[in-house]
C-alpha cells in the first residue's frame, strides 16, 4: 500500500477520505463531526435533517397544512431548523480538525431556499456543499456567495463539461473538487444515462479518466476528483495514487460509515448489514425521482417488483387486440385488455389483488385493497418533498403539478427514508446501500459483529484496509 498523502480541500490539508453524504438524518452532525475530527472531510445532510427538542429527541415532521403547498412550506422550514442543527453538532464534535461539508440533493424540494437558509445561519461552520441527484447549475453562484467551496457529483465528463460551461466558469475558485459517483456501483440515487446499460458496468478508470481530460481543458489541472462509489478496500486502489494521468485523487465512502459506533442508523440496520451476500443490492428504478437507485432487496423492494409485475396494457375503447372487456373500479367501468391479459388480470383477483389501479402509462397494475389504499392515502398527504414527484404528480412550481397522473407504481419517498431511519423497521422500508455492502459480511475488521468507531474506521482506511 502507497503512503497515503494529505490532500488540499476546502482550504486545508486533509487526508483524502471523505465521508459520503446521506439524506434523512443518516449523515448527520455526530458521525460527520467524528469524521472530521480524524482528520479527513465529514459530510451531515441537508436533506431534511433532524432539530431537536429541550429533552434531545428529534422533532417529528408533522404537517398541519390542508394542502400539498402548506405541508411543503412546513417541510421547507423543518430542513432548515434540522440543517442548522446538525452543522453545529458538526462543528462542535469535529473541535477544529478536518473539514466539514454538508450534503444537498438538488432534486430535493427547494433547495435553493433550505440551502440558503441554513448557510444564512451556520455558514461559517460549513467549508463545501456537495450536490448532486440532478444537474446543480446554481450551486456554484449560491455557495459562492458565502466563501463556500463547492463539490458537484457527476458521472461523466460529459455532465460536467455541461455544468462548466453553462455555470461553474463563472466561479473557478470555489470549486473544492468534482465528485465522481459511479452510477453501477454507488447506493442511493444513481446517475446513469439512458444511454447506458443498467446491466453492463464500466471500468470507473477510463470514466475518470475522461473526466480528468475535460478539466483539463478547462485548465483544472490541479482541482482534485473525489471517485465514489464502490470503494472498500484503497489497497484495491493503489494505482489511482500519486497517477499523473489522473492527477489529484481522493476517495469518498458512503457505505462503510454506516456501520461505525456514532453511525445513527438503528441497530438492526447495523445488523442488517452484517448479514448482506453478493447481489443483495438491487439497481431498480422505483424512484419517484425518476432516477435509478440502489438499495437493499428486502420485502419493500419485493413488493414494488410485484406491482409492475401484475401490469397489463389497457385501453378505454376496443381496438386491435385489445378486444376483451374488463371492469375496474367500484362502479365497474370497462377497459378493454387483450385476451390473454385478460386471462393473467383474472387470475391476479382471485388470488386477492382485486384493485386494478391506473399508471400514466395507460396500464394497469393489481394491488390488495389494503395496499391500493395506503397508496392512495401517501399520494393524498404528499408533503412536496421533490422538485418534480411521480408518484404525487407533485411539482413545486406555480401549478404545483407535473401535468401527469399520479404513479401508483412508485412511493412516498420521504415516508420510507423518515422511517428507516426513525425506526427498526429495516426490512418493510427503503434501505440505500452501495453495491459493496455485502463485504461487511467477508471483511475481518467486522468479524463477531465487531462495530468501530470512525477514528477506528479511517486509521484502518490508511492501511489498505
């Protein structure tokens, strides 16, 4: 293993091992602070954050408002209370070492406005944002505004030659480094393509590569790339340091601080984790985002699977093969399936999904009535937690709608990530994890449920392991 040397982001010599950002109170100021406080760069989330009350139990987000509007401008100021929270604890448990960054996803509901709001207050705690879930063309001319570095995530050369050009020549200087998450490999939201082929990776060395060629264009020679997603062990990584083909190299982590001592996920998450196999984390497109995602395959994924798997093609009218009639709904209305549809739709409502429910896409899916209603019920208290949400049909613009149906084969995001993360519940909500996950269970620093804390965690880092 290489010496691993220091680094300069944010305006200091650090070294290069940053921890990942992760939204709804699972980066948050205690183990980025920690993180921090070893010497390398910790990331909370601004997405979402927990505040606390006088006894120290977080605030629950409960919404008074009648409408999808009022409920999204309580949720806009519960961010902004919870992000400033956290940049504090950040702050105080870091105690001066290290770097401190908060994570924004700029698909996220406002984000303008939270990230703002929380700088306004705590900007001086804060040394980068990281953004990504999205193209962030403002992010520069925000962050900026506060003496702030910034740290886009891309997955390509080619969205970040679009970002540069449209926006960040206009702030060369605050530009900490260029994130480069690598969508086949990474947990949470991925950024892959339609060009590219969910099932086919690529080598993250010829994609860096090509990203380090169109910096230097831009005469970026010395403004570092931070490569994230799939990386465990740096001895598996050696031939990235010190490259001059590369040039400046970093590495983030998101999976692997989530099992470490001040890691706030619950218990059982943590033992989750422990217990992962190969293929245990599935690349679905589930998201209301629109995005790909990687989490892991549990009974919640299982039955978002079963939902598009009971999909038929239907139309109003016969017409082609669609020539069999089929009633839908309480009053009954036909749908015209095909024959053999038909035969599959039959056979879904004996075995008890008996709600045929309407997607944008003119099809149908077949659902439990108990399940048809909690769909119905989530879509009916949307809180506006995205810029755009295919499953509310929610959009934060004037109309506060996309224009589209509402997609029953999606779900409410921010009730599954506020419950994982609130709760035990592990195996009936969404759980992101990288595709390295299952490594827990093989890597001998975790051997008889062994859990460390940060400081444990980076000064194994440094040795390859």
């Amino acid at each position: 293993m290489k010496p691993l040397n220091p680094i300069r982001l944010s305006g200091c010599e650090v070294l290069p091992l940053i921890e990942g950002g992760k939204g709804i109170s699972i980066s948050n100021g205690e183990s980025s602070g920690a993180w921090s406080a070893a010497g390398g760069v910790g990331t909370f989330s601004g997405v979402n954050a927990d505040a606390f009350d006088k006894d120290g139990n977080p605030v629950p987000f409960i919404y008074k408002g009648q409408t999808r509007r009022e409920r999204h401008h309580e949720l806009v100021q519960y961010s902004i209370q919870g992000g400033i929270t956290q940049a504090k604890i950040a702050h105080e448990t870091a105690g001066g070492g290290g770097r401190l960054h908060m994570n924004v996803l700029w698909e996220m509901a406002a984000v303008e406005e939270i990230l703002s709001g929380i700088l306004d207050q705590v900007g001086s705690l804060v040394h980068g944002v990281t953004c990504g879930a999205g193209m962030p063309y403002k992010i520069a001319e925000i962050t900026a505004g506060y003496g702030i570095y910034y740290y886009p995530i891309v997955s390509s050369g080619r969205a970040f030659r679009a970002l540069w050009k449209r926006a960040f020549h206009k702030y060369p200087e605050w530009l900490g480094a260029v994130v480069y998450e690598d969508p086949w490999r990474a947990g949470g939201h991925n950024g892959l393509s339609n060009s590219e082929d969910p099932d086919q990776p690529e080598d993250p060395y010829g994609r860096v590569l090509e990203l380090r060629k169109v910096m230097r264009e831009f005469g970026l020679h010395d403004v570092p790339i931070i490569m994230a997603g799939g990386v465990w062990y740096l001895r598996e990584w050696t031939d990235w340091l010190d490259n001059p083909e590369l040039g400046p190299i970093a590495f983030q982590f998101g999976t692997r601080p989530l099992l470490t001592q001040e890691s706030p996920i619950s218990d059982e998450w943590k033992k989750r984790l422990l217990t992962l196999k190969p293929g245990d984390i599935y690349l679905n497109r589930f998201s209301p985002t629109g995005f790909y995602s990687s989490a892991v395959s549990n009974p919640f994924l299982d039955e978002l699977k079963g939902r598009s798997t009971r999909q038929v093609a239907y139309s109003i009218e016969p017409v082609g093969d669609h020539t069999d009639g089929f009633p839908i709904g309480a009053r009954g209305r036909l749908v015209y399936l095909t024959p053999h549809d038909k035969g599959m739709a039959e056979d879904w409502v004996r075995m008890g999904y008996t709600e045929a429910m309407r997607t944008p896409d003119s099809t149908l899916i077949f659902v439990t009535p108990e399940k048809s209603n909690d769909i119905l019920t989530d879509q009916i208290d949307c809180m506006g937690c995205l810029s755009a949400c295919l499953f509310s049909n929610w959009a934060q613009g004037e109309t506060g709608t996309t224009g589209r149906k509402a997609d029953p084969r999606s779900f409410c995001i921010q009730k599954t990530l506020q419950a994982i993360s609130h709760t035990d519940e592990v195996d009936t909500q969404l759980m992101f994890a990288g595709h390295a996950a299952y490594r827990f269970a093989e890597d001998p620093f975790y051997a008889n449920g062994h859990i460390p804390t940060v400081r444990e965690l980076l000064e194994r880092l440094q040795t390859g392991d």
